[in-house]
C-alpha cells in the first residue's frame, strides 16, 4: 500500500488522495459492517474509536506527505523508532517500569535515525527530503500512540466495528477541510483504479490490525513490522529506481537493534477495557 500511496501522491497530490481514499474506505467498510446490523457500540468503545480515528487521519497525513519526498526504504526505517515510543508511552500512560535495556536500546535506535538523516544530509537530496524525513518522524510519533490505544480498541470491539468506525472518523475529518480547502479535482479512471486498491488493502490491513492486536501484546507485534523494509526497498528500487544507501542499511540496524534489546524487558499486556453497557 505505501508504493501505490507514494505513486497517487505523486500523481494527484496528498490532499486529493487523502479525500478520494476516505470516501472508498468509507464504501468499502460500510458495505461489510452495515448489513449485519450490529448493536451500536457503547460509549466508552466509541471514545476509543473516534480517538484513534483521529490518530490515524494525523498519522497518515504525515506518513504520506513525507514518502512523497522521501525514499521508501528510509521512510520505513525512520517508522521503526514507533515501538521504542511506544514503550515509553506505555510507561507513562500504563505505569510500566523503564528498565536499563529499555534506555540503551532508545539510545541506540535515536542513534540509528541520526545516522539516516546524516546519510540524506551527505547525499544532498535537498530540502524537500529533510521535511519529508521531519513529518514521517512525526507519523512515527503518532503510530507510537497508535499502537498503545490499538491494542485496548482490539479488547473492547470486532474487527469489522474498529474499522468500520476508523474509516468514519477519517472520512468526517477529512470532509470537514473540505469547506477551508476546497474539493480536489476529479481524478481519471486510471488513478481511481489505483485508489480503490489502496482503499482496499488498507480496510484488509486495519481488520488484520484488529485481528491480530486482539490476540498478543502489541509490544510482541511492534517487532514483526520491521520486515515492511525489506519491501519498502525492493519496491522502492523497482518501482520508483530509489537505491538503498549504505546509511539507510546501517540506520535500519541501529533502530531494529535498539528496538529489540528494549523489548527484550517484559511488556505487561494492557487488561481488558471494560465496557460500558
């Protein structure tokens, strides 16, 4: 999904993608969840979903704009200091205990993104890639927020009402710029083919989240996206002819690294959301 978000970006521009792909994840959702007429959900799991719904518009915005002036593969990389700020967030929020592993291993990932941002400096790819990295570190920042709620989301609801409401809250966000910024132009039949894709693989990929999230501690499944480089740079190489520098390898490591020495320290699972009736 984020090689066909980096070519839509490209193509029609951020805002128009953002629009187009809410109202088709809205449809697509919608048409899975509404038929089977749920019971609506309470509202403390409502909460939850408008909070992360909010998260996720944020996140997206940020990731999205940036990996349209980024290269894939370093845009992955600089994503994986998300568990790392999970870690601390749920420390902060969940009370968890801090441990020696879990400072060294933020040392050594923060390390890991400056030696990528050291690696773009020395590349001189221009302005541009310095703000795309600035706003992917801050989608990185919002998915660390994004993992800690998703995991009470995953507990208190199904994964058909998580993202039936996630595409809602988007769409409702995204229609209310509409009377500030105006209605993007109607994209040809070519692009909308392609947003539909992207609209599909992410309702696939938000069920599979809430899947997932609602069977193992989100600190155990943080670690498994780290395999998204290895795609990120054989998509970026064949698709949009980005190499992969030595620096983005390296920095890649560091973070990966960190990240695993910091979850090496047991991560209590979040308990059960209680929900109101």
């Amino acid at each position: 999904m984020d090689a066909v978000m980096k070519a839509l970006v490209l193509a029609i521009g951020i805002y128009a993608v953002s629009i187009w792909r809410s109202v088709v994840g809205f449809i697509l959702s919608g048409s899975l969840y509404l038929p089977r007429r749920l019971p609506w959900p309470s509202r403390s799991t409502l909460r939850i979903h408008v909070a992360r719904g909010l998260i996720v518009t944020v996140m997206a915005f940020l990731f999205f704009w940036g990996i349209g002036r980024v290269p894939l593969a370093q845009a992955i990389a600089l994503t994986f200091i998300a568990p790392l700020i999970a870690l601390m967030l749920a420390a902060l929020f969940l009370h968890e205990k801090i441990g020696g592993r879990s400072i060294g291993g933020s040392v050594a990932a923060f390390a890991g993104v400056l030696v990528i941002v050291l690696g773009q400096a020395r590349a001189e790819l221009g302005p541009d890639v310095l703000m795309g990295s600035v706003a992917i570190i801050g989608s990185a920042l919002c998915y660390a927020c994004n993992i800690v709620l998703m995991r009470h989301q995953a507990l208190a609801a199904k994964p058909l009402e998580i993202t039936f409401f996630q595409s809602l809250t988007v769409l409702v966000l995204w229609l209310a710029v509409i009377p500030f910024a105006g209605l993007p132009d109607w994209p040809s039949d070519y692009w909308w083919t392609w947003i539909v894709i992207a609209a599909a693989m992410s309702t696939a990929g938000a069920m599979l989240f809430a899947w997932g999230y609602a069977r193992a501690e989100a600190s155990y499944l943080a670690v498994t996206e780290y395999s998204a480089f290895l795609w990120a740079a054989a998509l970026g190489w064949i698709v949009f002819q980005e190499p992969v520098s030595l620096y983005t390898v390296a920095g890649a490591g560091m973070i990966v690294g960190g990240c695993i020495i910091a979850a090496r320290s047991k991560i209590a699972a979040p308990g059960e959301v209680e929900v109101a009736t």
